[in-house]
C-alpha cells in the first residue's frame, strides 16, 4: 500500500490571458491594501506601472535595482523600501520574484506576484541569497504569494530564446520533482502534466514566439512545475545549479537548461519508475536524449562553457555541492561521479544513461 504525506500550499491563482489588466485592481483590493512597495527589474518597470495605473496612489515606494541570485546588499535595500508598506506587489520574472520574497522574509509582508516568464517561483515557499559569491536557499511559508496572476498576454514579448530557457528551467522542477527528498504522487502527477503542456508549448513558442496558444501551455505548464517542486522540494540538480549560479553568477534559466539531462543521466538508472513516467511525458522512450535533443534543437547553449566558465571553474565548487547533495538521491552521490558529470555539462557532449 503507497503511504505519502502532501503539504497543499494555499496560495490563489488567477489565470487567463489579459488578466494582468482586468482581475489585478481586484485581486489587491481583495486584500485591502493601502501602502504598496512595487518591485519590478528595469526591463518590466513600465509594464509594472501600467498594471498598477488604477491604484497609482496606494503605491508609496519603488524597487528596480533587482538582479539575479539575489545579492544580500539588494535585499537589504529592498527592505529599506518596503518601509510602511502593507503588500508587495511584483512584476517580472524569477530575479524578481526572488526580491519580493527575500522582502517578506524579514517583514512578513504580503506578496501579489504577476509573473512575466516561466521560474514558477511565484508558487514556492523557497527563498534565495547570495552573499560573497555563495548562495543560501531556504524554505519558510511567509515568502508564498497570496495570489498570482498569470497572464499569457504577458509573455508575448519574451524573446523565443529566454523563453525556451526559462521553459526548460520550468522542465527542471518538473523532472526533479520525481526523486525531490518530499515527492508524493500528487505532485508527481501534477509534474507530469507540467512536462507535456512544457513539451508541447517549448517548440511551438521557439518555431513562433506570437503563438498565443503556445504560450498558455508554457504559461500553465510553468505553474505546474513550480507547484509540484513547491511540494515535492529540491535535489541533486538544484543544489547543483544554485551553487554554480551563487559563485559565477550565472543566467539562472540557461544553467538550468544545460545542467537537468546530466543529472537525469546520472540518476536514470535508479529511478526506473521516474524516468518511464518522464519519458512518457516528453514523448521520447528515451528521457534523457529526449530532453538532450530538445535541448538542442531549442538552442540551449553547448555546454557550460558556453555562459563564460572555464573548464577548472566548476570543478573548484565540489566540495560545495557534496555538502549539499540529497542522502537519498537515486544515485549515491560521489566525488568522482560529480566531478564527471560537471566535466561533461562544462563540455556539452550528449549525455547517457549512468553517466557520473
């Protein structure tokens, strides 16, 4: 008989294209705020503001001095802004996302998320910072948003290559919801389903980025896959990527991307039943050339080295990410298999099965 335990994250959802515009005055209404702090990277700020134009007034501070990782001083100043503030409002992608929770870590303030890529953040309890190129994840319930609004609409202008970036970082947290130290079947049913609309939605989006059914899928596929990691929590493939990226601050997405088939090589043979259900999924008996090959065909970068990384830089962070590997990843994790699986992801060479 299967026994599991399932933690259901209360957070609402509004999705649908334009809802952005027409449920967002709403939605804050709803939780009757009054003194607002907008944090938007420059890239959304006039897109955050047009969103916000019907209650212009309620918002007292603006932030846009996000970067990735999150650095602990951006923290620190985000904070300062949040000053008197009764909700934070974010628009933007995961940078973004991840400003507003560090916020609402030490403020226990209210998050409205309007996500505008495919992190799937803004459904996660998990919170990030980077301080002297090492970065620290955690989990508490404070950083969950109250309600995300998702709007297709939104992501529309998402150039096809951060799109398929993003939508494979999405892929990440569907295929590590498999073996993720809390996985249940819940979240990984829900996780299957966040592969096909993600399988589906990625080539449709890079062959025409104004697809606006394609969009959706990555859109809904992406809300799914946050979901389930939100419940089933990170393993080997995170920790990895959360450490490159802290250190040489990587793009968080392309690491994602190019690192997820090593990991899955590496742990294929152990989770038989994982790799059968994500091959399923992706439509491909083999899971980890599938998602290799769809990497490739998308454009994914060749490797690590391809984001500026030499080829001792990864080697030089094992020891962080041994610290930090899953006791019951379906791979033992050793020195040796590690070290192999950073040299091909450096490199780029077609990963297989057991390979680490």
């Amino acid at each position: 008989m299967t026994t599991f335990t399932y933690d259901a994250l209360s957070a609402r959802v509004v999705f649908g294209p334009g809802a952005a515009v027409t449920r967002l005055p709403a939605e804050i209404d709803t939780l009757g705020a009054q003194r607002i702090l907008l944090i938007a990277g420059a890239s959304e700020l006039t897109l955050a503001r047009e969103l916000s134009a019907p209650f212009a007034d309620r918002i007292t501070a603006t932030f846009s001095a996000v970067r990735p990782h999150v650095p602990i001083e951006v923290a620190d100043s985000a904070r300062e802004a949040a000053a008197g503030a009764d909700l934070i409002l974010c628009v933007g992608g995961g940078s973004t996302t991840g400003t507003a929770k560090a916020v609402a870590l030490t403020t226990g303030l209210p998050i409205v998320a309007v996500p505008t890529t495919y992190a799937g953040s803004e459904v996660t309890p998990v919170w990030g910072l980077t301080e002297d190129g090492r970065k620290t994840t955690g989990t508490d319930p404070v950083v969950l948003p109250r309600t995300v609004v998702y709007d297709p609409d939104l992501t529309l202008t998402l150039p096809a290559s951060l799109s398929v970036a993003s939508g494979l970082n999405a892929m990440a947290h569907c295929v590590e919801a498999f073996w993720a130290p809390r996985r249940n079947p819940v979240s990984s049913a829900v996780a299957a389903d966040a592969i096909r609309h993600l399988a589906v939605g990625l080539p449709a989006i890079a062959a025409d980025p104004g697809d606006e059914q394609a969009r959706a899928d990555l859109l809904l596929g992406a809300y799914l896959a946050g979901s389930a990691f939100a419940v089933a929590g990170s393993g080997l493939h995170h920790k990895i990527c959360h450490v490159l990226g802290g250190a040489f601050d990587l793009p968080h997405a392309e690491t994602h991307a190019i690192v997820l088939p090593y990991v899955l090589a590496l742990n294929a043979p152990n989770a038989l039943d994982a790799s059968s259900r994500i091959a399923s999924a992706l439509g491909n008996d083999d899971p980890v050339r599938g998602l290799h090959e769809l990497g490739s065909k998308l454009g994914v970068p060749a490797g690590l080295r391809a984001l500026g990384l030499s080829e001792n830089d990864p080697q030089s962070v094992v020891d962080d990410i041994l610290a930090l590997a899953p006791a019951d990843n379906p791979t033992p994790v050793t020195r040796d298999g590690l070290q192999n699986l950073l040299r091909a992801a450096w490199a780029g060479t077609a990963p297989t099965k057991g390979e680490g």
